[in-house]
C-alpha cells in the first residue's frame, strides 16, 4: 500500500505534465521534439540561436548597424543562471 501511493503520484504527475499545453512550440515538433525534450543542451542552443536571431531581426528592421564588437553584445541579458 505505501509502495502504491507514490507510484501513483508519478504516473499521475506524468500524465498531468505529458497532457498539459506547451507554450514552446518546438517541444511539438515533429522531428526534433524527442532530443529537446532529452537534452538541456539542444534545448538551450534552440532558445538561444531563437533568441539572437529575434535581436538580429529587429536590429535589421530598426536600421541599426551590425554589432561586430564583443561589448555591443553586453546588454543582452540571458534567461539563464550561470
């Protein structure tokens, strides 16, 4: 009986996690969904190649001039702790 209740708990928990909607749209994708799930690697160079390129975007679209320089680059700030 107590071995019955935390196995419940995690297969309960599993479910809850596996139906619940993901606001990461590349966690559904298709082909690369299962080594993003897998890999905190992956999953962090995909947020961060994301990231850069959304910056880059709008640097474009406001008519900025490259950043070609390590400094210009210090006022993004990253959504990770080191």
């Amino acid at each position: 009986m107590y071995v019955l209740v935390p196995l419940l708990f995690l297969l309960l928990t599993n479910i809850a996690i596996a139906q619940a909607p993901s606001t990461e749209s590349h966690l559904c994708e298709a082909g690369s969904s299962a080594i993003f799930i897998r890999s905190a690697f992956a999953h962090g160079y995909r947020h961060g190649y994301e990231d850069g390129y959304h910056l880059g975007n709008i640097d474009i679209n406001m008519g900025r001039p490259p950043r070609t320089k390590l400094s210009q680059f210090r006022d993004i700030t990253p959504h990770y702790t080191p």
